[in-house]
C-alpha cells in the first residue's frame, strides 16, 4: 500500500488515474447523512397522533349525519394543525442545511508530483496532503513530516488543548491514541505537515461515531405520550356517551334511529376540535420565543420536553466555558498576582494584594510580559495605537494564534505590554520552535542596548532544570535549593487548582554565540492559566438547583481539570463523584447504574463512555439532556432525552442527532430554554382544563337535559359556534400566558408523571359539571319563567359562552382562585375574550345571525337572571380551591440535588 511506499522513501503521491480508481473502490470522502424525510412524508407524518384520527372519525361521523359545515370545519383544523407542524420541521431542515453549507472544506493535496488544491470529497486513501495552521483535516491521515505541528481535537476528544503531533513513517497500526495520526474535522492550530492519507468517509474516526448513531432509535416525546393516553380516554369517553345516549333513549321509547344519530352528535360534540391546533400552535409560538434567546427547536415536541429535564449532562470546554484560555495568575519570586478579566476581554487589570499593579515599577513582572510577548507567534489584530490611544474595538481583542499563546498576550496587554510596546525595546532575530523532547520555546531577541537574549517559556520542571539563577526585582541571584522549592510549591498550588502553568526564564548571550539549546537560563516567573467558566454558567447552574435539575459536567478534559471547573460552578459538591473513563470501564453495567447518580463530573470519557452514562441515568427514571459539540458526542445527543448540539462549534453529524441547537453555544441558553419548556408544559395545562372543562359542560348540558326529558338545550349550529368561535381563541392565548414566578423552583416532573397530575382531572371534571349544570339552571329557570323555547335556548347558548370566558380566568392558575390572579398580565388573552364576546353578542343581536344561530335577543332581565346563575361556578370553584395541595416546591436552603 502506499503507507509502504511513503515509509520506504521517495513516494510522491497518487496519480490522477489511480486516485479515480481509488475513489471508485472506497467512495466519496462523505460521512453518511441520516435519512431524509421528503416534504410529502414530513407532511403525512402530521398525521399519525391518536387525536387527529379521532377527529377525521369524527369528520365521517359528521359526514353521515348531514352536518357538512361541521365535517368542513373538523377537517380545516387538521389541516392548520398538519400544516403548522410541517412547517415547522421543514423550516428547521432548511436551517440544518444552511448549516452545513457553511462547512465546505478543500484540501492541498500533492497530485501526478505537483500541488494542488481539490475538494475534500474528493480525497482517497493513500493521498498525499499538506496541512497548516488554519486549516481543517479533510480526513484521517499519518504524519510524514511535521514541523511544531499541534492540532485541536476537542470535537472527538473533548479536551480543550491542543495535541502536539509527531511524523512517523514507520507505525503500521496507528490509532486515536498515538501522535502521529491527524483526524478528520479536527484543526491545525500551529505548524504545518505533510500526511499520507489512510482512511476517508466512514471509516475515519469521525464516521465510526456517525455510525453510532443508526443503533439509536428515536423515542416518542413524552408530551407526545400524554396526548395520546388523553386522546385514547376521549375515544373511550365518546363510545361510552354514545352507548348510553342511545340505550336510554330507546328504553324511553324514542325512535332507535334517531337517537343512535342524537349519540354519534353528542359523541361529536365531546370532541375537543380545536385541541391539536391549539398545541401546536402554543409549540409554535414557543419555538419562536426560544429562538430570540438562541436555542433552534429541530422538533416541535421538543419544546415541551426541555421542561421535563431532571438531568443535564453538559459538555466543558465551550459549553460551561469559554473556550479560551485565560491567564489567571502570575508568579515571581517577589509577589503573586492576580489577572482579572476573562477570554479576549479588554477590561481585565493585574492586580497585587487586591490593587493594580504599575508594572513599570514592577521589573520582574514587566521581564515577564516582555518574554510572553516576544517568545510567541500569537498576534492582537486590533492593537491600541499608543500615541493616540485608540483602538479598533474597544469591548474585546482580536486575536489569531494558538490559545495558549493567545492567552499570554491578552496578560500582557492588560498591562499595557503589545508586541508594539515590546518592538521599542527588543527586535526578534531567531526562533527555537516548540518539540516534545525539549517542551520549551526559546526566541533570540536584541535589546536596544546591542546585547542579545534568549528568552525562553516551557514546562515548569523542565525550564526550572535549566535554571542556575533567579530574578529578584531588577537583580539577578543565585538559585537555591530553598527559592527552588518555593517555585516548585507556587507551581504546585497553581497546579492544584487546575491551572495550566509556564514557567518563563531568560540568558544573556555571549556576542557571536548562536544558541542550539536553553542552559544556564535565569528564573523569571510562572503563569497558570485555564479555560474559565462562562459568566452565565454561574447563574445558569444555581438556578438549575433551585428547579430541583442535576447539572452533571461530562469532558474529555483531565480530572483535575474538570473537577476545579466544577467545583468553582457548584456542580461538584460536598460527597459528589467524580469518575473517569477507566474507572467506568472497570464497573459491570449494574455497579454502574448504582453510582451514576452520585456522580456529578466524568472525566477522561469516550464516545462509548458518554452513551452508557445516559442510558444509565434514563433507566433510573431521568429525563436526560445531553449537550455536545464534537462527533463524540453525537450518539449520547440522539440517545439523550433532549439532545442538544452547539450551532457555533458544533459538526454537522451532532446537529443531525439534536432535538435543540444553541446557537451561541451557551449552557445559559439551555437553561433559558428549560424554563420556556416548564412554561409551555403549565401553559398546556392550562389550555387542557379550559377545553375539556368547556367541552364536558357542554356533554353535561345536553346528556343531563336529555336525561330530565328537557328539549334539545342546545343546537348543533350553536355548540359548533361554541366550540369554534368562542373556545378556540381563548385557549391560544391561554399558550402564550407568561411564565410564573415559580416556574423554576419547582421540582421536575417525573417521565410517568400524567397530563392530569396533581388533580387536575377532578378540576376538569368538578368544574365541566358547574358550568353545565349552571347551563341547564338557565334554561329549566327561562322556560318555567318566559315559556318560550327560542329565548331558554339562547339564554342557554349565552350562559355556556359567559361562564366559559370567566372560566378561562380561572385557568390562569392551578394554585389561586380567580379572585387571587392577575387577569391584566395577558393582553392577548383580554382581546381573545372580547372577540369571544363579540361573536355571542353578535349571535344574539344581529338580526341575519339570529336566523342563522336561531337565537333572539335578550332584555336585561334576561341578563341579570343569568348573572347570578353564571357567579355561583367561580365563587363556588375559588373556595374549593384554598384546599388543593400545592406544587412540590424547592426548598431554597437546600438545594442539593
């Protein structure tokens, strides 16, 4: 093979003919996409929950029985309902697509012996490439040659430094593990290489996690499996009306037909038409609310289920952090100090014993700036003109280079030293790069003065071993075994707290010397840096707490690293666990399970390592959200409950398995989103009871009156124009009431928990019953009192409109009485009622309609009579209320989870 070739020597790439037959034999460079539903089958899909076959019976049903206008109606409220919902997934995979064709990488390929550049797609085993800083890998290579090469490789790691590459012609069996290997989708920070290509497609590293993700089926949502046990208790609900209906009116004596047809009406009438629709809408309208706080919902039942999750399992580098390195502290032998500030930010200072620090009064610190600066091949793009102190943009730094050096610039500049700075007083001649026998840097600067220096920053231990002197203040003196230790213990305690530390040493060279190693250096100082938490983590994470949500930090990143992000985040607590992936693997599946929810940090994971944590934690009960950027983290995503992918740093294949995008890639933003989820879920609540109480007042007014032997109460015409006109409305904007105040410090609901918990049902059922029963005391009342059927009727027809737009008050607030709610705090839900109210005064006192709805207009006393029937169901439902039981709240003084 061509491996065979390049470690004998002498191999100078493929041909343009042998890499075509290559690329036949292994395919295009492509990791598969997951299946593609066509708009006609996204669109059909719409129609598969248990509720709209319901109603497409009911529309047959309606069909039968003559009533065209109704069947006409049903079927225009599956159709909003499908179209809604297809919309919504359409447009998502539009934005997926967009995503993805930000994303079109080339390669620089050496081709029949000369370089060119062709689309990564193209790329065969055996290719020769050539890679740089800056540059995407297009596929799963062995480096040949390398020069300071580095690479970033946090998408199928999860750690946040670079890895340092080496070439090696002569590994026959390289892996994930070994150095010499450059893997598809990671980036080149630093140096460049040339590789030989040894695996494209699926079968680089890359496409072996893609391919995870076919083992994984998909789960209902458990909204999903709410509605549907709700709509199989209406369709048994229905049957049983009908049967009943039409064995008692047979035993009456009524004619068979007629009350099969008063059966299948009633059935019908029972139905809540718009209850679909209003769901998606509320879905939909909620989608839009979490996209203006950057969180893309991929599936509109996704939204309701982020407001179930009782677990996060949340990626560290990018997500909880920033994803850059910051310079956190600084060493010398004569003070400490403390660097503010965080990322790129400007407005971060050095300070000392808690004051700013003037490092021109500070020689060693302003020795340590200056070798930061000059020993590093980061930049400042938009560098302050220090003449006339302005800069290009005032809020952040502009940076290009490898992190870790980015971060020690960024130091520098937060006293003021830039490479413009350092330039007026040292001209950079030569450089000695970065090698993993060395692990130190060293650059050959000359000073104003003439003389040369060689300035060198590395590893603590090694650069220390150099060292015979230290500086102290503006001197140089002799290093001691006890200032030895004393440096050894400052990098220590750095270490300790999981900071990232350099040590920075400087020699005066001799004149004509042309230094080849670091010896006889002098000790200038350290700095310990890290990749800090986000600023909005610190409240996203306490407010998870309080919701009673487990935040758990999942990272490929080191123990101690993770553990000190954690532990300054407050997700590691007093008797939390902290596991790594050998200590996983060392654990059969059942001792497993029994720890996984003690443990709140896992370190050092794989792929594999990711997926068994949220199986483990989902058989436990948990509703499991999972975040990831990286292709490791794909299949755990599309396993999770809530998969959730990053829309900034994210690879195409774990946006592919989300159910969630972060657009800004922001554990906040999640956190923002559960708590639009919580407030969707109470909102549909909320909507439910409305209905279904509206609805069995309406069943209870005809089934009650037909038992009593009462005339038909109401018309089919007037309970169509009920359920449309005056339910529809009110409902929608019950979706869109604002969130409660104590929405997040309630506890997660659990995944068996039913639609109707906390007795909700019994609200329904109780309050259905007053409004029907107010409704028949209505019209028994205007037919003993007026004795006219047409002014009972409307009378009927008017208290059943009234008595539901008080009801729908009510519905704001499972937990106060109508007379304890804000009614003003939704507008929308104000203007909904008086629409409402205006189609029933337009049904009774416009004359056309009259005759349409066959009503009459009703005199005043007419209603005063009904205002005190329709007072009686709210003062009589608000008392009752005092003695539900609340929500199971959080205490506030323990949050442990």
């Amino acid at each position: 093979m061509a491996r065979r070739e390049a470690r004998d020597g002498g191999y100078a790439g493929l041909t343009t003919q042998q890499a075509n037959k290559r690329l036949f034999e292994y395919g295009e460079n492509v990791l598969e996409a997951g299946k593609k539903h066509s708009a006609l089958k996204m669109f059909l899909g719409q129609f598969k929950d248990l509720m709209v076959i319901i109603l497409l019976i009911a529309t047959a049903l309606s069909v039968f029985m003559g009533e065209a206008v109704e069947a006409l109606t049903i079927v225009l409220i599956v159709l909003v309902n499908a179209i809604l919902g297809f919309v919504q997934e359409f447009r998502t995979e539009k934005t997926l697509d967009a995503l993805k064709n930000l994303a079109a990488p080339h390669a620089k390929v050496i081709r029949d012996g000369k370089k060119t550049e062709l689309e990564a797609i193209e790329l065969v085993p055996g290719d020769l490439i050539l890679l740089e800083a800056g540059d995407r890998v297009p596929a799963d290579a062995q480096v040949l040659e390398a020069s300071a090469l580095q690479a970033d490789e946090a998408m199928l790691s999860g750690e946040s430094l670079p890895v340092e590459k080496l070439e090696d012609e002569n590994f026959e069996h390289p892996s994930r593990e070994h150095n010499c290997m450059v893997f598809m989708g990671t980036n080149i920070v630093k140096g460049r290489c040339k590789a030989i290509v040894l695996d494209t497609g699926m079968r680089t590293e890359m496409g072996k996690i893609a391919g995870l993700l076919t083992d994984i089926e998909e789960e209902r949502t458990p909204l999903q499996e709410k509605l549907d046990g709700m709509s199989k208790y209406l369709a048994i609900g229905c049957l049983a009306i009908c049967g009943i209906v039409t064995v008692t009116g047979i035993v009456r004596g009524e004619p068979i037909f007629d009350m099969i047809l008063t059966g299948i009406s009633l059935s019908v009438a029972a139905i809540p038409e718009g209850l679909p629709a209003v769901v998606t809408i509320a879905l939909a309208l909620a989608v839009s609310r979490m996209l203006k706080r950057n969180a893309l919902i991929r599936k509109l039942h996704s939204v309701e289920t982020m407001g179930c999750a009782g677990v996060i399992c949340s990626d560290k580098t990018g997500t909880l952090t920033e994803n850059r390195m910051t310079v956190k502290e600084i060493f010398t032998t004569e003070r400490q100090l403390t660097v503010t500030g965080s990322g790129t930010e400007k407005s971060g200072e050095l300070l000392y014993q808690g004051s700013s620090v003037g490092v021109a009064a500070q020689p060693d610190v302003r020795l340590l700036l200056d070798i930061a600066v000059m020993c590093n091949n980061a930049h400042l793009e938009n560098e302050p003109d220090e003449l006339f102190g302005r800069h290009k943009n005032r809020s952040s730094w502009q940076v290009s280079g490898e992190p870790t050096e980015v971060a020690l610039m960024i130091m520098a500049a937060k006293a003021h030293v830039t490479e413009k700075t350092a330039a007026v007083s040292y001209t950079r001649i030569d450089e000695l790069p970065f090698d993993s026998i060395r692990k130190c840097m060293s650059v050959v600067v000359q000073a104003r003065s003439g003389v040369r220096y060689l300035l060198t920053k590395g590893a603590p231990d090694i650069i220390l071993e150099k060292c015979s002197q230290y500086q102290r203040g503006r001197d140089q003196e002799h290093l001691t075994l006890a200032t030895r230790r004393t440096i050894e213990s400052a990098n220590e305690q750095m270490a300790k707290k999981a900071l990232r530390v350099l040590a920075f040493a400087y020699r005066e060279l001799r004149e004509g010397e042309n230094p080849s190693t670091e010896e006889n250096l002098t000790f200038v100082g350290l700095a310990g840096m890290i990749d800090p938490p986000r600023k909005e983590a610190f409240e996203a994470v306490r407010k998870c707490h309080r919701a009673g949500i487990k935040t758990v930090m999942i990272t490929g990143d080191h123990k101690l690293t993770a553990s000190a992000i954690a532990t300054e985040l407050n997700i590691l607590r007093k008797g939390d666990l902290v596991l790594t992936g050998k200590e996983i693997d060392r654990m059969g599946d059942i001792e497993f399970e029994s720890v996984v929810g003690k443990a709140a940090v896992f370190a050092r994971v794989s792929p594999e390592h990711k997926l068994k944590i949220v199986r483990a934690l989902k058989k436990q009960g948990n509703i499991v959200a999972m975040t990831g950027d990286g292709v490791n983290d794909a299949p755990a995503v599309k396993e999770a409950d809530i998969g959730v992918s990053m829309g900034e740093g994210g690879t195409d294949v774990t946006k592919e398995a989300s159910s969630v995008i972060l657009l800004d890639d922001n554990f906040a933003t999640l956190v923002a989103a559960i708590e639009e989820g919580r407030v969707i879920y109470r909102n549909i609540r909320k909507f439910i009871r409305y209905l279904l109480s509206c609805n069995i007042g309406e069943v209870i007014t005809m089934f009650v009156g037909m038992l009593m032997g009462m005339p038909v109460i109401l018309l089919p015409i007037q309970i169509l124009l009920i359920n449309l006109a005056t339910d529809g409305l009110p409902a929608i904007a019950l979706g869109l009431e604002p969130a409660d105040h104590d929405v997040m410090e309630v506890r997660p609901r659990g995944k068996n928990e039913s639609i109707f918990s906390g007795g909700l049902l019994s609200t329904i059922i109780f309050r259905g019953c007053l409004i029907g029963l107010t409704t028949i005391a209505v019209f028994s009342n205007f037919m003993r009192e007026f004795g006219d059927l047409s002014t009972a009727r409307t009378g009927a027809f008017a208290t059943l409109v009234i008595t539901q737009l008080i009801h729908v008050f009510e519905c704001k607030s499972e937990e106060h009485g109508l007379f304890r709610i804000n009614p003003l705090n939704n507008i929308k839900l104000i203007l909904a009622v008086l629409v409402s109210a205006g189609v029933l005064w337009a049904a009774i006192y416009v004359p056309f309609l009259n005759t349409v709805f066959q009503t009459v207009p009703l005199g005043w006393h007419h209603l005063m009579t009904m205002l005190v029937y329709v007072m009686f169901a709210p003062v009589l439902s608000s008392i009752l209320i005092l003695t539900k039981r609340k929500p199971r709240m959080i205490d506030p003084n323990n949050t442990k989870n």
